[in-house]
C-alpha cells in the first residue's frame, strides 16, 4: 500500500510539474519579422517558342502550313502591370506547296494588329499566337492573339488573320460573340 501511495504522489507531483511548467511562459513583446527583400530588376521572360506545321487541303491542292513562334531582341520589350518584364514575339507563317515551292511567307508582329487593339493592351501585350483555322472558299483563316504575355494570365484581344489565294492579307476582330459588325482593313502591301 505504501508503494500505492509513492506511486499515486509521484504521478500528482509530475503532472502538476508538467502543467505549470507548459502554462508559465510570459507572452514576449518582441516580434520577429523576416527582412525586407529589395526587388531587383529581373531579365526579361521569354515566352516558349514553338513550331507547328500542319497541312491542309484548299483550292483542290494539299498545302503544308507552318507557324513558327519566337521571341525577338530586336522589338521593344513589353512590361505587364506588374512592371515584369518580357520580350515581344515575331510569328512566321509559311505555306509551302506540295511541290515543295513557297506561296507564302510572312514575319508578323504585334504591329501588324494595333489598330485592332486598345490602347491598354497596345502598351502591356505581346503576340502570343497565330493558328490555322480553317480552309473557306478562296481564303484560309487564322486566328490570332495580342494580349497579356503572362502564362496564368487569360487576357487577349481575338483577331481573325486571313490570307487569300493571292496571297493578301485581311484582319478583323473576331466578334462572333458581338452583335456589332467587325473591322475590317486589307493589307494586300504588306502588314
């Protein structure tokens, strides 16, 4: 019985030890803050390049269609809201024969859209791409895209490229969700 009672005792006496013990700090009015990080000017974020080639049939002849995406030094670099960085894309489009000539070839840039764009976008976007739609009549059809060159970012302006059996080209807005009439320029100089 007297073990009983030592180990009964020592139990109580640990356990009070424990909870005055976890329950007898002070509150600190020190408060630890992490320094300060200064935002140093990061290098410019170049957009993926990529290459596409894709063939279609149009005007009774099988045509290969090549767009290629790069980013340029050679064009102003844009800045997002954020003031981040990027360089502005160049995309090439070719249409090569089936015998291998060349029908078309054109560099475009963001340049080739502005006056389709506002002038927000004017300022902050790049060209992000330019993709084969479809073959319609005596045209093929592109849609194309100038907007926010951040990757998690989903604004853009749609546009419509089109590029005829002479090989001149057209732009508009792609409005087919709108009720108002698209713009319309044709480019057969050069865009």
């Amino acid at each position: 019985m007297k073990k009983l009672r030592i180990l009964v005792f020592s139990v109580v006496v640990l356990a009070v030890g424990m909870m005055v013990s976890c329950g007898g700090k002070k509150p600190s009015n020190v408060i630890i803050a992490p320094k300060p990080v200064k935002n140093t000017p990061k290098a410019p974020v170049r957009l993926s390049a990529f290459k596409h080639p894709e063939t279609v049939e149009w005007l009774g002849a099988t045509y290969k269609v090549e767009v290629h995406r790069f980013s340029s030094d050679s064009i102003p670099i844009v800045k997002d809201e954020q003031d981040n960085k990027y360089y502005d894309n160049l995309i090439r489009v070719r249409i090569v024969r089936k015998d291998g000539t060349e029908f078309f070839n054109h560099l475009f840039s963001k340049c080739a859209f502005s006056d389709y764009l506002d002038d927000h976008t004017r300022k902050y976007g790049a060209l992000l791409g330019i993709v084969l739609d479809r073959a319609e009549g005596n045209n093929l059809i592109f849609g194309a895209s100038v907007g926010s060159p951040d990757v998690l970012s989903d604004e853009y302006v749609p546009l419509v490229l089109t590029i005829s059996r002479t090989g001149g080209i057209s732009i508009k807005k792609d409005t087919q969700l709108d009720s108002a009439e698209p713009l319309e320029r044709n480019t057969d100089e050069g865009v």
